[in-house]
C-alpha cells in the first residue's frame, strides 16, 4: 500500500476538467485507487466521486493506492495534482 498527501494547485481545484484527467491517468493502473478529503475517501477512478469531494485550490487530500502498481500510481497522481494547470 502507498500513501501521499497533495496539495491541489490548481487556480480551480479539481473540477470537472482537471478530475478527468485524473480519472483517465488513474485508470492506467491496476492498483486500488482512492482518494480522501476530510475523512471522506471515494474511488479515484470514479468522476461522481471525485467530484463529490469538491476538493477547492489549496487544499489538502490523501491518495492512497493498494495493488502491485500503487507506489507508481501514487507518484504520478501526486504529480498530477501538484503540476496540472489549464
């Protein structure tokens, strides 16, 4: 299992646009994936989810990965989230 918390940089959070490229690079992995916002976790391949958290610029989740793939998994949407812009 591998876990890292991120901070969201982007100026829009992670709304419709920037939650489906995470959806779509969460989804090349075989591993587990959810993410957490304030002790609510959801399936990181999942838009509904993602976009129930309403994760807003500068805040804080945890992306947590459990398979043979997770600590890749992790890294790359760790990186994602620090590095996307529109």
């Amino acid at each position: 299992m591998a876990e890292k918390q991120v901070t969201v940089t982007n100026p829009s959070g992670l709304h419709a646009r920037p939650a489906a490229v995470f959806i779509q690079t969460a989804s090349r992995f075989e591993s587990s994936i959810k993410i957490e916002k304030n002790g609510k976790e959801v399936d990181a391949k999942s838009l509904l989810g993602v976009m129930s958290l309403a994760v807003k610029p500068n805040e804080t989740i945890t992306i947590r990965a459990e398979g043979e793939d997770a600590e890749t998994a992790v890294e790359q949407l760790c990186q994602l989230v620090e590095s996307y812009t529109e």
